[in-house]
C-alpha cells in the first residue's frame, strides 16, 4: 500500500444475514470514518458505508460511480478483513507536536551522538501509550525518548531508556540461551 494511502477501518465479521457487518474504525471518533467519503481497499475496489448501529454498517461497494449494497452475510463474509484506505490528503493537517502514525514510518531514527539505531518499521498502540518499532526495538514515543521528529528531513531523534539498552554481557547471555533453547528445560530460569 503506498504511503499516500492512510488505513482507517477494517471490515470485520458479518453481523446477521442481510449483508450488515462489524466494522473496527480508527479514526479518533469511530462513527466519523463515514465522513470521508468513498473508502479504498488494498485490490483496488471502493467502498462506502452508512452506520446501521454501533460498530455495525451497511456496505456498498462503488462500482462505475454506482452504489452496489452488500445484501447477503455471504457477501459481507467475502469482506471480511478488508482494509480500508483514503489518500493522505484527504485528512485535516496535524496540530504543532502532533504527528499521524503513517508520517512517521520509514523515518531514521538516531541517537543525539549521531548513530543510527534504523528505521521506523511500525507504530504501535494498544491502549498504554504508542511505541516505535525501530529495527527490532520498541521505544516510548514520549518527549523524552523521542525529543526531535523532522517529518520533512526524514529523521528522528532517539534517546534511548536505560532498561532497553542492550549491555554485551546480556547479548552474550541472550546468545547462549537461543543456542539451548530446543533442549528441555528443568528447574527454574534466573537471569
């Protein structure tokens, strides 16, 4: 998927027989995904939706600038875990110090030193607070691990915790448990 395409909602499973199905919103409002019009999916095809409860649509999908409603759980079924998508320049400018997770994948990320520690793979939220995914490393996205984005410069600063820096003695000791960890284990584990 380009990244000029932003993923909003995802279609989920059916809900009844007439077409209707759960769909999982992402947008900072759930019930505002209606507003932005005509959704895209990954394969190319369109779609609208029209609320019918509570996490719970109406599907249609665009077809030669006609409307087709999803009628049958079978067709709704067919949709399940469809992706969707609009462009990047249909959503509202970001406020100073606020950021869209897509902006910030693909940026690289440094240590104030200058060090490249890899780029953003991911942006993680699960309800305690959003992570970056680095090249195998998840970081607070705080101010304070986090002190410069440059969204335009294409970086970001990283000031790493104490509690996720890597010692070589540990490397060493994670080493040495992956080379045993096919064997059964007996007693218990200290590290």
């Amino acid at each position: 998927m380009p990244q000029s395409l932003i993923l909003l909602g995802v279609i989920g499973r059916p809900h009844g027989v007439r077409g209707l199905s759960h769909v999982h919103s992402y947008t900072a409002e759930p019930g505002n995904l209606t507003e932005y019009g005509v959704l895209r999916a990954e394969d190319g095809r369109r779609f609208r939706l029209r609320w019918a409860g509570e996490g719970i649509a109406e599907i249609f999908e665009v077809i030669d600038r006609k409307r087709v409603k999803i009628t049958t759980r079978e067709g709704a079924q067919s949709l399940v875990n469809t992706r969707l998508y609009i462009p990047r320049d249909k959503l509202p400018p970001t406020e100073e110090e606020e950021f869209y997770n897509a902006d910030l994948l693909g940026l690289e990320a440094f240590t104030p030193e200058g060090l490249s520690l890899g780029r953003v793979q991911f942006v993680h939220d699960y309800g305690a607070g959003t992570f970056l995914e680095i090249t195998n490393r998840l970081v607070p996205f705080t101010r304070a691990c986090v002190p410069v984005v440059d969204i335009a410069g294409g970086r970001l600063e990283v000031l790493l915790p104490a509690e996720i820096e890597v010692k070589p003695e540990d490397q060493a000791r994670a080493a040495e448990l992956a080379a045993h960890e096919d064997e059964p284990e007996m007693g218990v584990l200290t590290l």
